[in-house]
C-alpha cells in the first residue's frame, strides 16, 4: 500500500485519541444530568453518593489509560480481546479498553438506579444488551481479528463470511454449529426403542430393556414441550434415558409433537389430558402396573405437577413417584426471565392468540439466546459472518438451533397462570382440565433437582418446591447451570452435587446449602438409589414392544421429533 493511501499511523492514531478525548468529555458531562431530570430518565434517580462513587472511578481508570495512549498495550482480560491481532494494533487495543471501561460504568450506573426490583432488573438487562452489541469486536471495522484474517486470507473470509451469512438468513436463524453433521436418529437420539403410542399430541416411545430383569413400575419421562425430548439422548455416553434403561427401568418418554398450524387451539388444558394424563395411562396400561414413576424436566415438570393435580382432584393416584428436574412450582423468583413479564406483555399476548395462533420456535429461541447474548449470539456472528468460520460441530448446541413452535393459547395460559399470577401454589385458585388443583394433594414421595447456576430456572425457584409438595421429599443441587448440570454422567466425573440428610427444609435456600454436603460428581447416582427404593420388586424383562392394542408404531426416535418448526 502506497504512502499517500491513507493517513500515517501516526496522524490515524492522533484522530484517533482526539475522538476519544471528545466522547470522554460527552460522558463526563452526562454525569451531571443522571438526577433524573432528562425526559428518559423521569422517575428514576441515583443514590448521590454511589454516583460520584462512580464518576471518581471513572475518572481515575479513563485517566490512567489515556496518559498511556498508544504507547503502552492495556491488559484487556476479556476473551472477545484475547487474540494477539489485539494487543500488537495499540488503536484496537485502545479501543477495547475504553470499550470495557464505558461498559463496567454504564453497568455499574444500571446497578445504582434507585428504583424496585423489577424496574432495575430491566434497566441493567437493556444496557447490558446494548453493551454487548457495541462491543467493538462486533465490528469489521474495528474488529482486529477479523481484518488481520481477511488480509492473511486476501479476502476469502470476508467471502466466506457473506455465504455463511446468507445461510443463516435462509434457515432463519444464527448458525451455533455446523448442522449439516447431525441427523436426529442417525448420530443424536440412537438408543433403540419403539413408538407404541400416538395421537395429535405426542408420540410415546419404549426403549428396548438393557438388562435381563425389570422394575414392575414402569418409568415415564416428561421432557419440556418447548424443546426436543433428545437432549435426554444425545450421545450413547451422556443419555439419560439409556442410563435409565441401564439402571433396570422399563422406560418410556414423551415425545412431542412440533405443533402446526392444525393446532393453532390447542390449549394448557389439552396438553394435561391428553398429553400428560394420556401418557401416564398408556404406561401403566402396557407396564401391567397399577403405578408408576415420573419425572417432569423443566416446563415437563410443571406440565406432569399439573397433571397429578388434576388427578388427586379425581380421587386417582397412578403415579408413585415423582421426579422434577429444574422446574419451576412456584414462580415467585424466575431470574432473568421475569424482565419480560408484566400485565401488558401477558395481556398483548392473550389477545394475540384469543382466537388461536403459534408462537414461533425461533422467536422463543432467540429470546433464551439473548439471555446470554456474548456467549450465544455475537461470538457466532463474529465468527461466522467477520471471520468467515464454519462452528466446530457440538450436538449439544445443534439440539439449542432445533427449535420448537408452541401452541398460543397455551402460551397464553402459561404467562398469566405461572409467571404473572403465580397462581399453581394457590389452592383453588387455578383450574386445570375443570378441576381446582390444589398441589397439596400431590402427596407422593418426590427428588427435586436444582442447578446451582441455572439461569433459566434459578436455584431458588427449583428449591421452593420444597415448600410446595407434603409428602416425604429428597432435594439435589447440582453445579453449573440448565442443561450441563442436569446432563452429567457418573462416567464423566464431572462437577459436584450437593444434598444434606437430616430431612430439612429450611424456606430459605442458603440455610439448606449450608447443611448440605458437597460430593465430587454426578448426581445421577443418588437419584438411581433413590429411584430403585420406590421401582418395586423386579419382573423378568419383555420380548417385545407394547401390550394388547399397544402396538409397535415405528422405530424410535419416531416422526414427530424429527419435525422441523416452520
């Protein structure tokens, strides 16, 4: 490149620390106008001290990296800056370091807002979602990485990049892996099985034995009915359903069907009986059992809650047993998840669906990924679209892209009766299937699993179940978050779980996990001993699929999982 192509380094890095110097100047001044009396900010006010708190720290940090200027590279401990395409261009590192330092103090203004709860939760979920989109690294222009590679390659990442944007354009959403390596049945949901019961709902699937004696309880699983059943069954080593079937349980588990526009009515109500009720029935029908156990994972165990409800109302007790994996009862604390909940939100999406409709998958999706938007969002458009890199394959993540619709009645129910009104906890004051449910009656014995850093399900809604269900309970925490928590096998050694013996369940969480014992490893098998103690005596295992007029369908995984949402 010629001298007089573009200014020297020198002039381009005086330009550059003169437009640093005036947004400094900008941001400074704003300082003074945070009181409350800008027309954004009505109502809103600062705690004076915790404001020049702020503003000193602010100044002390923006002074000290601007008396280095370009001469000296800035620690930049943040892994969107940790390629050395940062730290050997002194601009881009300048420019990620006053980045990080406007970040951590817009984040620390959104903490100091004196306001209630929800209202700051908003406040600090807006800026933290629009810091992370300004973050330079977002940006080909300024993104030192992305143009060092584009010069290495002479431009065929850009190009690279344009295509991969262009097919996720196409498919509809941000590529998390490359997709085209999975097949559902082929390479994720493998363990051998057979459908043996279907209707507009949900397909029920029997897994083929795995040991020479059964338990006479049948066991039922109840995935979430907002996501496919196979992240209980991605890989041979890590499903939880053939370690089910390994532990000596004739398994069976729901599978939903990926709604369409021919269920654009279905409703919570429909979902209980003839879903929820219905499986529980047909398991216990072809098990020859007189009961059975259960466990809900997530929205699943809410939905299975909801149907032992619905039952213990009818005077019925099919089911022995209940196990709930990070599902919420009471939705009095549902984390991050509650800054979209209000009164018009709820109200907006009742009239929405009052005459039916769907709620995309993809819309769904695209809300749990900005949860965590650095981690499931703007690292894969740098990667994909700046850097023109195709994602390392990862079943977990093909499984997060293979999203689900939902009925909007449903999801309309859903919002008001749970995160709304919190109304499940209330005797009386929910009707399911045309019955008052009271959980009270839900007096059975129960394992309640909770993540220690879930942010879908906050550890202390999963524990509050605790609260919730009379009879005679066992609660595990379990570290990480979501799904790792919960997907660990005993194989793995990893994490550790945590459970204290003495019977307590003190309201408050912290009180329960300082008496609780820390134990390296899964959980799995805890709840394995746990499961067995209430699985009866053991019968020898069938040679063949189903019973009576529960016939074998088709070979798992089935058709309905491999529904794409439209």
């Amino acid at each position: 490149m010629g001298p007089n192509a573009m200014p020297s380094w020198n002039e381009a890095a005086e330009q550059f620390k003169k437009n640093f110097g005036d947004s400094w100047t900008r941001a400074l001044e704003s300082f003074q106008r945070l009181d409350g009396s800008e027309p954004g900010l009505k109502g809103l006010t600062l705690s004076p001290s915790k404001l020049e708190a702020i503003q000193q720290n602010y100044l002390q940090e923006a002074t000290q990296l601007w008396n280095q200027g370009l001469q000296a590279n800035p620690t930049l401990k943040d892994r969107r800056f940790n390629g050395e395409a940062w730290s050997q261009n002194p601009i881009a590192a300048f420019s990620a370091a006053s980045y990080l330092l406007n970040a951590r103090t817009l984040m620390a203004l959104a903490d100091a807002v004196d306001a209630d709860a929800k209202t700051r939760a908003r406040i600090q979920f807006a800026v933290e979602q629009w810091v992370a989109a300004s973050a330079p690294s977002n940006y080909l222009a300024f993104n030192a990485e992305a143009q060092k590679k584009a010069i290495d390659t002479q431009g065929e990442s850009i190009s690279k990049g344009l295509q991969n944007l262009m097919h996720d354009m196409r498919q509809g959403h941000v590529s998390m892996t490359d997709e085209s390596l999975f097949e559902v049945g082929k390479n994720v949901a493998t363990t051998e099985g057979q459908v043996v019961f279907e209707n507009e709902y949900f397909q029920l699937i029997e897994y083929k034995p795995l040991t020479a004696k059964v338990y006479e309880k049948p066991f039922l699983l109840i995935p979430p009915c907002i996501n496919k059943f196979y992240i209980l069954d991605l890989q041979p080593e890590n499903s939880f359903i053939r370690y089910c079937a390994a532990q000596g349980h004739r398994t069976f588990v729901v599978s939903w069907r990926n709604p369409d526009n021919s269920m654009a009515q279905a409703s919570w109500d429909n979902y209980i009986e003839h879903a929820a009720i219905k499986a529980i029935e047909v398991t216990r029908e072809i098990g020859g059992s007189a009961q059975i156990n259960a466990l809900g994972f997530c929205v699943g165990g809410t939905i299975l809650t909801n149907a032992l409800a619905v039952l213990a109302a009818r005077g019925e007790k099919p089911v022995a047993s209940a196990t709930l994996l990070t599902t919420l009862i009471d939705f009095k604390d549902t984390g991050i998840l509650d800054v979209f909940i209000d009164e018009n939100f709820v109200r907006f999406r009742e009239m929405q669906f009052a005459a039916g409709g769907m709620m995309p998958g993809r819309d769904m999706a695209q809300t749990f990924s900005f949860l965590r938007p650095n981690d499931l969002v703007w690292n894969y458009v740098v990667g994909n679209y700046l850097k023109g890199e195709t994602p390392p394959p990862f079943d977990l993540l093909y499984w997060n892209s293979d999203s689900t619709n939902l009925p909007g009645p449903l999801y309309a129910w859903y919002l008001r009766n749970t995160y709304l009104e919190n109304r499940l906890i209330k005797p009386g004051a929910a009707t399911v299937c045309g019955e008052k449910i009271d959980l009270r009656k839900v007096d059975m014995p129960m394992y309640l699993y909770g993540s220690r850093e879930d942010h879908i399900v906050p550890i202390t809604g999963s524990y509050a179940s605790t609260q919730v269900f009379p009879g005679k309970k066992r609660f595990m925490m379990g570290a990480s978050g979501h799904i790792a928590g919960v997907i660990n096998p005993p194989a793995a050694k990893k994490r550790s779980h945590w459970v204290r013996n003495d019977g307590k369940f003190p309201k408050d969480v912290n009180e329960w996990i300082a008496g609780a014992k820390e134990t390296p490893g899964s959980w799995w098998e805890d709840w394995a001993g746990w499961l067995k103690s209430h699985a009866g005596k053991q019968v020898a295992a069938p040679k063949a699929y189903g019973r009576g007029k529960y016939k074998a369908i088709e070979a798992a995984p089935g058709r309905y999982v491999k529904a794409k949402a439209a």
